[in-house]
C-alpha cells in the first residue's frame, strides 16, 4: 500500500478565489505563473504520482524561464540590428557631406608639397617629418570639412536641382546637423593651427577660413560664387596658392628648421596649379547650369554656354601640360627631365582623347568627366615631387 502524503486542504475560500498570478518582466504569455505552484494546493495523492507532479511542474517552470531568455535574448539582437543600418546610412551621409574627392586633392597636395621640402631620404623617413604632415593634414581636412559644409548649408535649394544626393538636400541630415559638424570643423581645424604654433600653417587656415566663408556664405556683400571671377578667385587663391606656399613654408620652416625660401619646382607647381585651380572652378558649373539659372547665379556656364566654357578647359589643361612638358626638358636631372615630360604627355594625350566622347547633352557624362578632371589633379600632385 503506498504511504499517503498528508498536503493541506484548501479551503472553500481559496477555492472559489485561486492563488493571484505573478508577473514577471518577459512579455511573452509565460509572464503569468501562479504564486508557489509547486507546493500548497495539491491534492493528497499516491507518492508517485506526487513526484511525478512535482516534477513536471519544475520542468513547466525551468522551460518558462528558457523561454523569456530566448525573448529578451532576441530583443537585444533586434535591437542591435535595427541599430547598425542607422549608423551605416549616418556615415555614408557623413561621407557624401565631406565632398570626398576634394578630401582626397588637399590631402595629396599637401603630401606632395610636403615632399618638395624634403631634401634627402633621410628628411623623408625622419619622425619630426611625419609629425609636421600630421600637424598639416588633420586641421587642413578639417578645414576642407568646413568649407564643403558651409556650402551645401547656404545651397540647400540649389543642391535639390543639382546634387539632389548630397544629405542636406536629400534630407539625410537636418539642418542643425549640418550646422553643428560646420561648426565642429571649423572650431577644431583653428584650434589645432593655434596648438601647432605654426605661422604658415595657421596663415594657411585663417585664408581658407575667410575665403571659404566668403564664398557661400549668405551675408551682404559676400556670398562670392554669385560672381564668376570671385568664386574662381577664392578657389585658385586656395587650391592653386595657399596649399602651395604656406604648406611648403610649414615644412620646410617650421618642422625642418631650415630658412624659408620658394625653390624653381616650388613656383612652376603653383603656377601650374593657377591653371587647373581655374579650370576647376569653371567645369563644376558646367553640369549645374539649370539649379544656377534658377536661382540667379551667373557662373561662366550660365553667361558663355556649356560647350565654349568645356572647350575652354579642355585648352587651359591642354596648354598647362604643354608647358610642364617643357619645363621638364629643361631639368638638369635625368630623371627628373624624364618623369616630367613623359608624364604630362601621356596625360595631355588621355585628357584629348577622353574629350572627344563626351556628350554635352548629359548631364551624368559632364559630371562623370568633371570627376575624370579631379583624377587629373591627383595625377599632377604625383607628378610635382619630380620637378627638380
């Protein structure tokens, strides 16, 4: 005869009202469990089916509790999820504001400027050298930052014709977002020129503070890119004579210590940039034609006609190669005489040949070769460390 377990009765009034549930804080429907299931309030029975009871209650209770972890184990993951593709889609709109192909020409002009100060290997591998490009480049991207931000912050109604992808036109970013990374970067590139303590490097950053400020910036008698000699005026001033001198001046002043002065290879490159500076300025008009229209900005694309203004830069490019070619010839180095002269006639050659196939009617094959224009301006920078 099995022995009887004696468990407590429940009274009427527990009968008619059960145990209250408890809650517990997964959101599945396991939430809801009666308060000591497992003990009072069974009914006397044989000791084996007791345990069995028991036993199965345990196993209900460990697989409630498996199962809010897996719930609260797959929120998490959820949320982790949903979390990625918006830090994904902020930095690809970061990368869209930074304007990443004039990124890429300041920081391989200043490395290439950089290097026309070094006179030996040994001035190349030094640590003082890597530091002063350091203390170059990250202010002047910086800076760069700034000065693209500020534009597409005053253009934001012309970006929605011309350059619907950028994010503050696109909507990608909010205004204040935009306004807060401008502020951010302009406040960061100054400070790190006044840590530095370098005279050319901060006159090179206060010129590009102001004229990049003059150039779009919404204020009476500013707002520059309204005139076409203006705007190519702060672009060329920037791009072909800031970067030039005041960067070669960083280097071969302040982190050489050697005495300051401008080498025949260092002038020809800025001469040479005054060319691709200008040529620069005039073709990104030429695909935005219908935004600056629209809005009353007189770029030479708008006054003389898209093709005479491309034909124009094609000429401008075409003859500063000529001349580097010659320039090249004249080198006493060797090898010097022979980078420069087959370099640039390679690239005249790709330059006329690519030319002849664009179709001025499109808009995406104008822009498409405005980027071409840009590959050619890294290409030059390449080239300017064999001007000897």
């Amino acid at each position: 005869m099995d022995a009887i377990i004696l468990m407590p009765l429940r009274s009427s009034a527990s009968l008619r009202h059960p145990p209250p549930l408890a809650r517990t804080s997964c959101s599945s429907p396991c939430i809801l469990r009666p308060r000591n299931p497992c003990g009072a309030g069974l009914p006397a029975l044989g000791s084996s089916t007791a345990i069995v009871l028991l036993r199965d209650c345990k196993s209900r209770k460990k697989k409630r509790r498996i199962s809010c972890a897996a719930e609260h184990a797959a929120a998490g993951l959820s949320s982790s999820l949903h979390a990625q593709p918006d830090i994904a889609a902020w930095l690809s709109a970061f990368y869209r504001f930074t304007r990443p192909h004039t990124v890429i020409g300041t920081a391989i002009g200043i490395v290439s400027i950089s290097l026309l100060a070094a006179e030996s290997v040994a001035d190349f591998l030094s640590s003082r050298f890597a530091v002063g490009l350091l203390q170059a480049l990250i202010p002047a991207l910086l800076m760069n930052i700034y000065i693209v931000g500020l534009n597409q912050i005053s253009d934001i109604e012309i970006d929605r014709v011309n350059k619907p992808y950028l994010p503050l036109a696109s909507g990608d970013y909010s205004l204040a977002t935009g306004v807060a990374l401008v502020i951010a970067s302009a406040l960061s590139s100054l400070g790190v020129g006044f840590l530095v303590k370098s005279r050319p490097l901060l006159w090179a950053l206060s010129v590009s503070f102001v004229l990049g400020t003059a150039y779009s910036i919404q204020l009476p008698f500013l707002r520059w890119k309204r005139s076409a000699v203006a705007a190519a005026s702060c672009i060329l001033s920037v791009r072909a004579i800031v970067v030039q001198l005041a960067f070669f001046l960083h280097m071969q002043a302040f982190v050489l210590k050697r005495p300051a002065f401008y080498p025949r290879s260092l002038l020809f490159a800025t001469a040479f940039m005054c060319f691709f500076s200008v040529v620069i300025a005039l073709f990104k008009d030429i695909p935005d034609v219908e935004g600056d229209q629209t809005f009353g900005i007189q770029s030479f694309s708008v006054r003389l006609g898209q093709e005479k203004v491309f034909w124009l830069c094609i000429g401008l490019l075409e003859a500063a190669y000529a001349s580097a070619v010659i320039f090249g010839a004249m080198s006493s180095c060797l090898w010097s005489k022979i980078a420069m002269t087959v370099g640039h006639s390679v690239i005249a050659a790709i330059l006329w040949m690519r030319s002849q196939s664009v179709d001025l009617s499109s808009k995406a094959a104008i822009s498409s070769f405005y980027m071409f224009v840009w590959k050619l301006f890294y290409a030059e920078y390449f080239l300017i460390p064999f001007m000897r």
